[in-house]
C-alpha cells in the first residue's frame, strides 16, 4: 500500500486552500491554472497592492464585470431549460463570484454583494451564446489590463483570468457546435 503525503495548497490568485495529495490541475475556486498553486507554506503574495490611477480604474471595472457575470450565471443556472447547462452555470457563477472576491480584497473593501438577476433566457442555446459574448469581452479586457499595469502582481491577476476565461469561453464554443 502506497503512502500519500496530504499536504495544504494555496492559489496565489484567490488565496483559498485546497487539501489534497497533489496540487489541482485548476484551483477549484477560482480556476487559476496548476502554475497558480503553491504549498500553502510557500504562499506569500499579498492583496496589499499599490494601485496607481490606471489600475485602480481597472480594478473597479474588473469587480463590475464579476458582479455582473456572477449575476448572470446564477440566473442562467435557475431558468435554462438544459439540466448539464443548469449545473455549468451554476459552477460557472461560483468562479465569477470568487473573482469578484479576489478584486474585493485588491480594492480592501468589506463587502461584495451579487444582487438577483431576471436578465437571462429560458432556452439553453441563448444562455450559451450571451456567456460566449460575456467572455470574449472580459478577456479582451483583462488583456489589455494586463498590457496597461505597471504592477507585476496586478499583471499576474489580470494574466490569470485571461487563461481562466478562455477556459470558460471554450465550454460554451464545445456546446454551441
């Protein structure tokens, strides 16, 4: 019988634990890429970021385009006609979520609220196609944040969830075939 060292992992995107024999392919919070996750104990960065006019600005949008898309896949995931696509948008609400919560801790903010939301479809192949809009935007933002920002940590976040929305952006190119 082989022996398996359970260790503590943390994402240096999100900061939130995982507990396993093996870092996750993806954190499984906010979806950050394996690259992302260090042992806990190694885990360093801090959310005390000097933001200058640029990235601050950014950081706001970010957190509105969060809140929004976190909004719009809670709704999705109550009213699409699909039970597979019920279960992506819920899941898919949950990393929107976290990533607000990442720019919330950015901007030291005490609270994030993701207000209910009615603007989404009955019909599943309507909710796919407004998530493949909603992504396609929010990567070419965070690119362009990425290209704008002087802070190596604000360049790492924003590089983060361009991977991490490509991700996202390719689960609703698979299902609009």
């Amino acid at each position: 019988m082989t022996v398996h060292e359970v260790k503590l992992w943390r994402c240096k995107i999100c900061g939130d634990p995982y507990i396993g024999n093996n870092p996750p392919d993806q954190c499984p919070f906010c979806g950050a890429h394996k690259n992302f996750i260090v042992e806990a104990k190694d885990f360093s960065e801090t959310w005390d970021v000097k933001l200058n006019e640029k990235d601050l600005a950014n950081a706001k949008h970010a957190l509105e385009v969060e809140i929004s898309n976190a909004q719009f896949y809670f709704c999705a995931s109550k009213k699409t006609d699909d039970d597979e696509g019920k279960q992506l948008f819920k899941a898919l609400g949950k990393v929107e979520a976290e990533h607000a919560a990442v720019w919330k801790k950015i901007l030291k903010l005490d609270k994030i609220e993701i207000p209910e939301y009615n603007k989404c479809f009955p019909s599943n192949r309507d909710n796919l196609e407004e998530s493949h809009m909603r992504e396609e935007r929010a990567i070419k933002f965070y690119r362009q944040a990425a290209q704008e920002s002087e802070s190596p940590r604000m360049k790492q976040i924003f590089g983060a969830l361009v991977q991490v929305e490509t991700d996202h952006l390719k689960l609703s190119e698979e299902r609009l075939k």
